[in-house]
C-alpha cells in the first residue's frame, strides 16, 4: 500500500503543474496581442524588423515544441519500470512538467523583450 505522502505530493505536483499552464494565460495573451499589433500597423508591407518578428514567432514556437515533446518522451521511457499505478502517475506528471519547460522559457523571455 501507498503512504498517503506520496499520493499528497502527486496531487500537489498535478495542481502545479495546471496552475503553473494556467499562469502562463496572461504572458501568452499579451505576446500574442502585441504581435498582432504591430503586424496591422505594418499591414501588407513588414519592414525588415516585422518580417524577422515574424520568422522568430515560427521557428520559436516549432522549437518549443519539438524540445518539449523530446523531453517529455525521454521522461516517459519510465514509464516500462514504474512499480505501480502511483509510479506511472508520477512518471506522466514529470512529463507534462518537462514539454511544458521550454514552451513557458521561451514565453516569458518573449514577453520581457517585447515589453520594452
């Protein structure tokens, strides 16, 4: 049987993991709002500063995810020798920490920049 710690701490790692996906809300909105601005000031015709943006937003977010999904796959490999359906659960927890690492790096250090 399972020491009731251990279910705790998996519920405890679950509600952080949802709450820290859940504060990245208004990052992600802004970043996408200030883009979106200064793409329809610029309309049809980006500037060179525009196009880069542009370029960047792509390739960072195609990044993020393929660092995220490698993390969490080298993760899930656990998975074949967890002990147990608490095991598992710790194991699938960890995973959704590690994809979600990069995605929110990236986020906030977008948001930072483009706050200036």
């Amino acid at each position: 049987m399972h020491e009731p710690f251990e279910f705790l701490e998996l519920w405890r790692r679950q509600a952080a993991l949802a709450g820290g996906f859940a504060a990245l809300a208004p990052a992600a909105g802004f970043v996408v709002a200030t883009r979106l601005a200064r793409m329809a000031v610029e309309g049809g015709q980006p500037s060179a500063k525009g196009a880069s943006e542009a370029q960047r937003m792509l390739s960072e977010k195609v990044a993020a995810a393929f660092e995220g999904g490698v993390a969490a796959s080298r993760v899930m490999a656990g998975l074949a020798v967890a002990a147990g359906p608490v095991a598992a659960a710790r194991v699938m927890v960890q995973a959704g920490e590690a994809a979600l690492r990069p995605s929110a790096r990236r986020l906030k250090a977008n948001a930072r920049r483009l706050a200036r």
